[in-house]
C-alpha cells in the first residue's frame, strides 16, 4: 500500500509539472523527459493487469513529444492532468478505505 501512494504522489508531481511546463513554461523539457520515462516504465511494469497503465505509456509518449518540441496541444495536456489527477484521487480513497475500512 506504501508503493501505491508513492507512486501516486509521483504521478501527482508528474502532472503538475506537465502543466506547469505547457501553460508557464516553468520547467525545462529534461524534467518532462524524465517523468514521461517514469510513466512509460511505470505503465510497462503493470501493464498485463491494468487499463490504467497502458494509459500511462500513452501519457509517457505524449511528454516525450512535448519535450522534444515534436507536439504540443493545450487541450490535451489538459486532459493528461485529469487523467492522472482522477487515477491519484481513486487510488488515494482506495487507500484511505483499506486503512479505516
């Protein structure tokens, strides 16, 4: 249960530097390429079992070509986000219920 939250505040910090990067400019494309390689890792590692995690993979391509400057699209950064914000907050309940249920 420990892992599942570290990972998901890692896929929490990767969306908030995703954003920050296509909206502000904030963070440098290294940064991006390395959290797309943790997604894609991530994803590969659990993607036998999980929808989920082959979402990932696809999240992780998208970064690479975010921060190659190959493609870059608003609307699709945005839903990136929700996606791995929507993925944190069911994992995060999922986790609070075991602990007290």
């Amino acid at each position: 249960m420990v892992v599942h939250i570290l990972l998901t505040i890692l896929d929490v910090l990767t969306a908030f530097i995703l954003v920050s990067h296509a909206i502000f400019g904030w963070f440098s494309p290294e940064l991006i390429l390395y959290n797309a390689i943790y997604l894609i890792a991530k994803g590969a590692l659990f993607a036998l079992k999980d929808f989920a995690s082959k979402v990932d993979i696809l999240v992780g391509i998208y970064m690479i070509a975010v921060s190659f400057d190959i493609f870059s699209s608003t609307a699709l950064t945005i839903i990136v986000s929700v996606w791995l914000a929507q993925k944190m907050l069911l994992i995060l309940f999922n986790s609070i219920s075991k602990i007290f249920f």
